[in-house]
C-alpha cells in the first residue's frame, strides 16, 4: 500500500512513501541519502510517529533507495488504515498455496 510518510533522519525531514506495509514495519520508497542497515529513523505519518530500524537497503538507481524497516514501537494503527482484512487474504493465500504444494507433491 503506497503512503505518504515523512522520515527524520539526521536532524532532516524527508517526505518519502510505502511501498508496502505491516503492523509491525513497511517498505520504503523515494529515500535518498546515506543509509546503513541498523540506523534507526524516525517516521511520522499524520500525528502519529514511531521509531524504525533499518533492516536492508537497494539501491534502484543512482540516488534512489528503497529499505525495510521494522517498528521499535508497535503502535496500534500506526498507518491509519485496518490491515486485518488484508491480512486475513494473505493467510488465506498462503493455506491454498500450501495445499497446492501438498496435493502436487503426491500427485507425483
């Protein structure tokens, strides 16, 4: 899910976005700067903010980086949006994915 979110890192505010989120750390698109894995940010989304740890970091393209970030803080709809529902699809996705590979692993 694609979100707005301002990051502070070094005394700087940068307006950055998801590119996918969870209860407990997101995808960050548009970063640009120095990055380390380990460094912890601080993300703002409306009134709400919370610490992350940076957990990896791509390179896309000269300047552009995207990372993972996982909460310090767990907060309770940090994001603004319910994410029950999507979760509830993506557990159901991976139970029919699990019995495909059940079924064509006997089938052979």
């Amino acid at each position: 899910m694609v979100l707005g979110v301002k990051v502070s890192l070094d005394e700087a505010t940068h307006l950055v976005h998801t590119v996918d989120i969870t209860d407990n750390g997101a995808q960050l698109g548009g970063l640009r700067g120095k990055l380390q894995p380990g460094a912890i940010i601080t993300l703002q989304r409306g009134r709400k903010k919370a610490n992350f740890r940076i957990a990896w970091i791509r390179e896309l393209a000269p300047n552009e980086l995207r990372a993972g970030i996982e909460c310090l803080q767990p907060q309770s709809k940090f994001w603004g949006v319910d994410l029950s529902e999507r979760e509830r699809a993506s557990g159901c996705n991976r139970f029919a994915s699990a019995i495909m590979t059940l079924v064509t692993s006997r089938s052979r």
